[in-house]
C-alpha cells in the first residue's frame, strides 16, 4: 500500500510543478528571514546577518533544484520534455515530417493489408466447429492419375467408409446441382446441395434461425426440406423471420425451409478437380438426400465431395492409411476394369481449401515487406542527415553533461512519434484497402471475402512501424554515439569531415536499397512477361465478339431427351436468324469454367478392359458450335442437323493422336462407357482448344451430338455482329418467346469468362509490379539525397579543384563518382539475389525460366538510368559551381 | 577529527528529521534544521536547502504531514508534523540503525586471530 500511495504523490507532484515550485520559494523565503531574525537576534548587523543565513541554506537555486529532483521522477520529466522537443522539431521541419509520414504510412498500410489477406486466407481456421479436424476425402487411381491425380468420391465407397473407418468420428456426402427457385417473385436459378443429413453436425456449425439438417430428415425418405445459407435470406427473404415453415417451390416441388446458416458460413467443399471453380461455388440451399447403396456400381460414378471430421488426436494422415486398406478391400469389387488400384488421398480441410494460393500470397507479403524495408533504410538515411547537422547541438549537451541515453532520445523519440503516427494512419489505411481488395480480389483466391482487419493485423501495424523505427531510429543514433564535443564546436565545425564509418553506413545503405529493388524489380518483369506469354498464347477459339449464356430446362416440362433436343433445337434456329448474330451454337461446357465432364472412348472393335481405355473429356454440342467459338475443323466437318437421328462426333487433334494414334480417325467408330449409348461415328477433325486454362495443355475432347444426351442445362455461345453485350437483351428475347419460364443466367462474354480465368495471375502481377515501381522510386530518391547531401558538403573541395584548374566534369564526375559504387554493388547482389530466388519462382511463371535474360538486361538497365538520373542533378550542381564562392563561403 | 563537521548522508537525515519531529512535536523547515545542528553540538555540516528535499521525500511516503499555520511572531510558516505511520517508521528505522551500529562495532573491534 505504501507504494501506491507514494506512485500516487509522485503523479500529483509532476502535475503540480508551478503550484510546488512557488510554494517552495514561499519557505525559503520564510527560512530566510527567520534565519536572519536569528543571527540578528545574536548580535550580527543586518547584511552580515542575511549573507550568513544565505550561505547556511547552501544557495537557493540548489535547494530547489534537488527539491525538483527529490519531489518528480527526473528521468521521466527529461524523458517528456525531450518529446516536447521531439515534436517541435517535427513541426519545424514540416516537408521531412510530411514525407517520412507519408512514406511510413503508404508502407505500414500496405503491408498490414497484405498481412490482413494472408492472416485471412491461410492461418485464420475456417468457421466452422473445431475446424482443425475437418479434412476433405479425395480418391485416387494411380493408373489414372495422367488425366486426374484425385477423383472425386464414389457415393458406394463412402458407404463403406462410413461404416468401417474408425479413425474418423462422422463422414458426410455432398452432391451439387442447380435447382430453379420459383413461386415467389422471379425465377432465380441457384446453386444447391444435396447432401446427407449428418453435414452440419460434421462440420459443427449452428443454424442462426430455425435448425440445420437432422438424420431423421433422410432415414426413411428424403423430406421436403431446406436449409439455406444468410445471404440467400438476406437477398430473397428480405431476412424475414417468419420464414422458417414456409414453402419454397424447387425445380417444381414443394420444400418447407427449416433453417437458416449463419452469417460466416462458407461452402468450402467441391466436386471440381479444378481449382479455379472454387471461389465461385457459392451452394445458397441444402437440401437432405437419402443414399440408396444400390444407386452405384463399384466402378466409376466419381461424383460427390466427401468431407469427414477426425477423431481427437488423428492425423490426416492416419486416416489415409486406413481408408487405403478400405480402399484395397473395395476394389477386390471391381468387375471388368482390369488393373485398377485405388487409393485415398485425404487432407486437412483448410490446406485443401487454400492449396495453390500460399506462394502467391507469400510473395506478395515478401514484395510489400520488401518495399517497407527500402522506405525504412530510406528514412533512415534523411533522418542520418537531419542528426548530423545538428551535431553542433548534441556537442554543446554532451558538454554539458547530458548522458548517451539523452542525447540519442531525441531522435529515437522523434523516430517514434513518425513510427506510432504512421501505424495509426497505416491501419486506417489498410481498412480501406481491405474494402476494395473484398469487391475487386480475383475469384480464384478463395476466402477472400472472409478477409478483414482483426486485432493481429493491428498489433501487426505497431509492431511493424516499432521495427521500422527501431531500424530508422538507430541509424541517426549510431552516428551521434561518438560525438566529440571539441570537434563539432570548433569554429569551423561546418567543414568538419565525418567519419569514415558514418559514409560508409550511408553507402551501405544506398546499396542495400539498390540491391531489394532490382531484386523486386526482376520478380516483377518475370511476371509481367509471364502474363504477356499468357495473353498471346494459342487459345485454339476465338472469343472476341462471343456471348455466353446458360439456360436451365425444367425438369417439370422438359423431362426427356427429346423435348430438350426440340428446344434447343428452335432456339438455335431462331438465334440463328437474328441480324446481329452470326452464328449461334450450344455446348453442355464452356472453354475455361473449370467445369470437366470425362468418359471413355471405346473405339469399334476394342476389348480391352476399361482402365486401359483412353479417358477424355467429353462436350455436347450442337451444329454451329465451332463457328460460333471460332474452332476452326482442320480435317473432314462439321457437325450438321441433317445428322439427325445418327449419332456422329467430332474429335480434337490430340484426341485423335491419343486414340486412334497414326490412323485417320475419321470414318471410325467408337462407344461410350455406358455399352448401350450406341456407337458415335467421327466425322471431323477440330483444333485443339486450352479448355482446362490458358496456361494449361490442351486437352484431348470428344465433341458428340448434341441429341446423343441433351444436357439440361446448357450454355448458349453466340458470335455477334455487333458488339457481344448489345446481344444479350435479343438473346434473351429470343428465349423467352419461346419458353418465358426458362431461366436465362450467367450472361457473359467469352472475353470475360477468359479474362476471369487468368485473373489471379493479373492480380498478383499486378500488385507485384506496383510494388515493384514504388520500391524504385524509393531507393532512386535515396540515393539522390544522399549524393545531393555528399556534394553540397564538398563544396570547398570542389571549388578548389576548379580553381586549380580541374575541368566541370572531371570534377562532376569526382562528386558522384562515390554515389555509383553502391549502386553498382546493390545491382549485382540484387540480381545475384534474383537468381537465387529462381527456383521458388519457376511454378508462378508461364513460359519463362526463372533467370530470363531479357527481364534481368531490362531491369538492370531501368536501375542505372533511374541511379543515372538520380546522381544528374547533384553533378550538374557540381561542375557549376561558381569557384570563387565556394572557396569565399566560410 | 574533532570539531570537523561530518557529512551526512540522505538517509540518515530523513531518519534525524523523523526524529526531531517526533520529540519536538510540529516546527517549520528552518526550526528543525536548527535542532539537529544544535542537538549534535554543531558536529553535523548541514547544507540547509537539503532539508526540503528530505521533507518533501518523507511527506511523499506519508511519513510526515505539513500544514501552513502560524509561527511566534505570527509569521506564516509551513509546519511539519510526524504521522502514525511515520511514528512506526521512525521506530523500525531506529532498530535498523543500531543493530547496523552494533554489527559494523564488532566487525571494526573484533581482534586478530578470530
């Protein structure tokens, strides 16, 4: 207790200084007088009497001084007042204080966001219930793995996991659709799950309104019910709370909805192998399903998604030993395949949602880190300058008595109050950035809308902007550590040299500046170059001028194969007939959705088993398909309506070399894995498309009749006339004159769809190489100021080299001559740095090898020009120097 | 050494403050600065400014009180009074002192050989 009452005296005393100081000098004047009343009193005359009471007291001003120090805490109240002088200092040099916070808080900011997206996407855990023990179940066929390293799950095998598998505590099974929502106000076509009613309670997350899915909900029948996800309710529902029990009307049937998700709940299971369909998988409805065992075969149907929460203490790897073991058991099954193994392939579920995007977001944490280390060595080096010319006055203290600790607080408090400024002002920043990285982040960077600013990316910013000081903080502080205060008070302090250490820490500097931004500057060009390889790659179609849109065939209306096929059929007539169209074709997939729907091929005649059957990815099209895409058919033709009813096909170039390889193709023909589909005939030859994405491959396709087996949902791609977006409303009228009730979605034009796919590597490229240009704009501007402060510091020894007859630019060239070497030295490391990073790179880049000599040539050579440019004007300044006045000046 | 005053040191001189309020009851600053030199037959060099710092100490430990009232010519003086707490603490340091005292005497006369 006693301290506490002492701390809070101390606190009073420091906020009473006036009150106390004045009551002080009220005693002693009183001790004075009483003291002179004594010696009075004793006989001693009057000015004798008041010298002696003066000189018993010991002198006034040194008893309120140690009263000064006993009462406060001395160390803190020097402390405030060299921040007091801190930021009047700051205020003073209002252009250094504007720019350093400026800089500071362009890199804090920067970089907290980054941190913020990386926080969000790889460390956050994913929301749902003790998510670290939610892995996603994949299956693998090694003799398969050339055209699919992991297949989705088959819902008979997971049967069998479900009652065998003990290190895993519960499995759920997920099938995706699209179910037409009706009834109320618009038909709104949405992405739906069926799925076994367990899910929830795998996943562990709670209904924010009404409940989740129950077992008794598909034990004896699949019940009419659903539950659907914050933002359907939110868009469709208007968020009304009487809807639980209500009826929605899906794909014509009835539903009671039971329940809504919570707010932060994410879907983040696919059926896709692709990884770039992830983000957009967005399952608004769930639906339960009832599995009958009998629905599948031991073979094939790899269909669903499988997710399965572990038991306390396994790994995934654990499980995936005892599935393989399960997995051999079940393809003892196997009836007519030949060899064919299966295996299991079972990760945690965060690293399989986010696969493919750590390196990405790494780098980009390391560029923008990168770019904050350059402004800090920057700053750095200004503040350098600033504490050398006040070096006068740091000797007069050190003089005077003042400590180390005192003499170099002024400048780390000044680094500080820049620091802690730019964190606030930073993370400000960051919040702003965040909001339009959530509206503009490229679909294929899963998680993003799940990014914000928390408390780490907080306490990130302070601790980032205390290392930034600490790092331009102390450079200055080096340098004041060795004042010597006769040196710097000699009259002619100003032509005082520095040491050499102190040039030889700015160089540094200098250099290792040079050296991050040709690093940074290199990683940039390689991917901007990547992403010009990218742009100018043989997409094997064109989409200029090609609108896409998918329409979805009611099961209630269009149930079997041959009212779809009249549809479609009339539509394409009718679009057909349509000015502004050229041509207008159908295709179960589209180029570049990430979407994939493989078969075998069967070729006339072949008895091979089915492993060692080709596999290869089918589409559905209709005659004028490859007019429209501009899929040019190198060989025989086309698909026509006059084929109808025979079933004819047209294959790709590599589908022909990997099934029918050195033969011609045409003429032959083959079947489909299901025996009774009856057999397709090739009639044509078509050029190779990058369907699976543009940096990809081409892959082998089977392009059958569009009548072998209508899709009911189709895409519709269009090649326009006129501009493809003024196409939409006749393709839409189009439609809807012949069927108002068939949804019309996903209206896009093909340019969009690509520049969709390619958009993550945009972005990154993008950002890198803004990065990139900051950081060289950074590092030029240091190594201006330092050789603009260099030269002026020269002035006397320039001006007399020219008065001894030395030419302008042998001494312009003397003045910068020091400013080079650095930056020649940073150029090498940092390209020497480059090349060593080459391998972590090699899987970012499309076409480029990792030490590209154009990229490092052009880099180099942007760097000298901008160091070029940099040292110009201080040897401008240099060489016209008038010499009679430098040597005068003084 | 004789009649050289010795020097005092911070400590000791709160604990002779502590002591002199404690038998002279409530004085102002220059009062007690006089008692010790006089109740030490001058031996004590006292700078007397170092007293305020000593009172301002002891009053921030709740050691001593101070109040302003008047002097006797009615003269307006800060006056300064022991407070219980200060009381226990002037015992305790009291203690202290002496067992120091008793332990640096044996140490200084103990003999050689022991």
């Amino acid at each position: 207790m006693g301290w506490l009452r002492f701390a809070f005296e101390k606190i009073r005393a420091l906020a009473g200084r006036d009150r106390l100081d004045r009551e002080l000098d009220e005693e002693l004047k009183i001790h004075l007088e009483i003291s002179t009343a004594d010696y009075i009193a004793r006989g001693v005359p009057q000015a004798e009497a008041r010298k002696r009471a003066l000189m018993d007291l010991g002198g006034i001003d040194l008893a309120r001084e140690i009263h000064r120090e006993t009462r406060g805490v001395p160390w803190l109240e020097g402390l405030w007042q060299d921040s007091k002088y801190a930021l009047r200092a700051l205020r003073n040099d209002a252009r250094f204080t504007v720019m350093a916070l400026a800089v500071l808080t362009l890199g804090i900011g920067a970089n907290t966001a980054v941190f913020s997206i990386v926080n969000g996407v790889l460390r956050r855990p994913l929301p749902y219930g003790h998510s670290e023990r939610l892995v996603s179940i994949q299956e693998v066929i090694p003799q398969l793995a050339h055209v699919a390293p992991v297949l989705p799950v088959n819902g008979r095998h997971y049967l069998d996991w479900a009652r065998n598998a003990r290190t895993l505590e519960s499995l759920a099974l997920i099938r995706t659709a699209e179910l037409n929502l009706t009834g109320a106000g618009e038909p709104e076509r949405l992405q739906a799950a069926k799925v076994t009613a367990n899910l929830f309670d795998v996943l562990g997350v709670p209904a924010q309104l009404g409940r989740t899915l129950v077992p008794d909900d598909s034990a004896r029948e699949e019940s009419r019910v659903a539950v659907i996800t914050d933002s359907l309710w939110r868009g469709r529902f208007a968020s009304s709370r009487q809807l639980i029990g209500q009826t929605v009307e899906l794909n014509g049937a009835a539903y009671v909805v039971v329940g809504v998700l919570g707010r932060d709940f994410r879907p983040y299971f696919r059926t896709s192998m692709n990884v770039q369909s992830a983000g957009k998988y967005q399952i608004e409805v769930y639906t339960p399903w009832k599995i009958d065992e009998n629905e599948w075969g031991w073979a094939g149907e790899h269909n669903y998604a499988c997710v399965g929460r572990m038991k306390a203490g396994v790994t995934p790897r654990q499980v995936q030993a005892e599935l393989d073991v399960l997995q051999a058991g079940i393809a003892t099954r196997f009836e007519n395949t030949g060899k064919m193994d299966l295996l299991s392939n079972v990760t945690a579920l965060q690293d399989h949602v986010v696969v493919g995007s750590r390196k990405e977001l790494l780098l980009l944490l390391a560029a923008v880190g990168a770019v904050l280390l350059i402004a800090s060595f920057n700053l750095g080096n200004l503040m350098l300058v600033r504490a050398l010319a006040r070096r006068r006055e740091a000797a007069v203290r050190a003089a005077l008595g003042a400590t180390r600790f005192r003499l170099a607080s002024r400048s780390v408090l000044e680094g500080l109050y820049l620091a802690l400024s730019a964190a606030g002002l930073g993370a400000v920043l960051a919040y702003q950035l965040l909001v339009w990285f959530r509206i503009s982040a490229p679909s294929g960077l899963p998680r993003a809308d799940e990014v914000s600013l928390d408390w780490l990316s907080v306490l990130f910013a302070v601790g980032v902007s205390l290392a930034a000081a600490v790092i331009f903080g102390l450079i200055p502080f080096r340098s004041l550590w060795r004042v010597h205060p006769q040196e710097a008070l000699r009259a002619g302090g100003r032509s005082a040299t520095e040491s050499r250490s102190g040039v030889l820490l700015r160089e540094t500097i200098v250099g290792i500046e040079v050296a991050l931004s040709v690093c940074l500057l290199i990683v940039a060009g390689l991917l901007v170059n990547s992403f010009r390889r990218l742009q100018e790659v043989d997409r094997g179609f064109r989409p200029e001028k090609v609108l896409t849109a998918e329409v979805s065939l009611p099961a209630t209306r269009y149930g079997d194969d041959e009212k779809r096929r009249r549809f479609l059929s009339e539509l394409l007539r009718q679009l057909n007939e349509q000015p502004e169209i050229s041509s207008a074709g159908v295709s179960s997939l589209l180029p570049l959705r990430g979407q994939i729907w493989t078969d075998i091929v069967r070729p006339e005649g072949d008895k091979r088993p089915i492993a060692e059957l080709p596999i290869v990815p089918y589409r559905a099209v209709s005659a004028e398909y490859f007019e429209a895409m501009g899929i040019p058919i190198a060989a025989g033709r086309s698909l026509q309506e006059s084929d109808y009813p025979r079933l004819t096909a047209v294959i790709s170039a590599r589908a022909a070399a990997q099934i029918w390889p050195g033969q011609n193709p045409i003429g032959k023909r083959f079947s489909r894995a299901m025996a009774d589909s009856g057999f397709f005939e090739v009639v044509g030859i078509a050029g190779d498309v990058r369907s699976a994405g543009l940096d990809l491959q081409p892959e082998p396709t089977v392009y059958s009749a569009l009548w072998a087996r209508v899709p009911r949902t189709a895409a519709i791609a269009v090649r326009t006339r006129v501009g493809p977006r003024e196409a939409a409303a006749t393709l839409r009228k189009t439609v809807w004159s012949q069927d108002p009730l068939v949804p019309v979605s996903a209206v896009q034009t093909m340019q969009e769809i690509e520049d969709d796919s390619t958009a993550p590597r945009r972005f990154l490229m993008m950002l890198v190489a803004g990065f990139s240009l900051a950081a060289l704009l950074i590092a030029g501007l240091g190594t201006y100021s330092v050789l603009a402060y260099t030269t002026s510091r020269r002035r006397q020894e320039i001006g007399i080299r020219l008065v001894l007859g030395a030419s302008p630019p042998s001494v312009a060239w003397m003045a910068v001559r020091q400013g080079v070497v650095p930056v020649v030295i940073g150029v090498a490391a940092g390209v020497a740095g480059a090349l060593a990073l080459g391998g972590i790179l090699s899987s970012l880049l499309f076409e480029v090898v990792p030490n590209d000599p154009i990229t490092f040539v052009a880099v180099t050579a942007l760097m000298s020009a901008a160091a070029g440019m940099a040292c110009f004007v201080p040897a401008r300044r240099a060489a016209a120097m008038d010499p009679a006045e430098t040597v005068r000046y003084e | 050494m004789g009649k050289s005053k010795l020097e005092l040191l911070q400590g000791t001189l709160d604990l002779l403050v502590l002591q002199t309020l404690a038998t002279m009851g409530p004085m102002h600053g220059y009062g007690i600065a006089r008692r010790i030199e006089q109740v030490s037959g001058n031996q004590i060099l006292l700078n007397q400014g170092t007293i305020y710092a000593s009172l301002v100490r002891l009053q921030q430990h709740g050691w001593i009180s101070a109040a302003w009232g008047a002097s006797d010519n009615n003269r307006k003086a800060k006056y300064y009074s022991l407070t219980e707490l200060g009381l226990k603490q002037l015992s305790e340091e009291r203690h202290t002192w002496q067992r120091l005292n008793a332990v640096i005497g044996m140490v200084l006369t103990a003999p050689a050989g022991e």
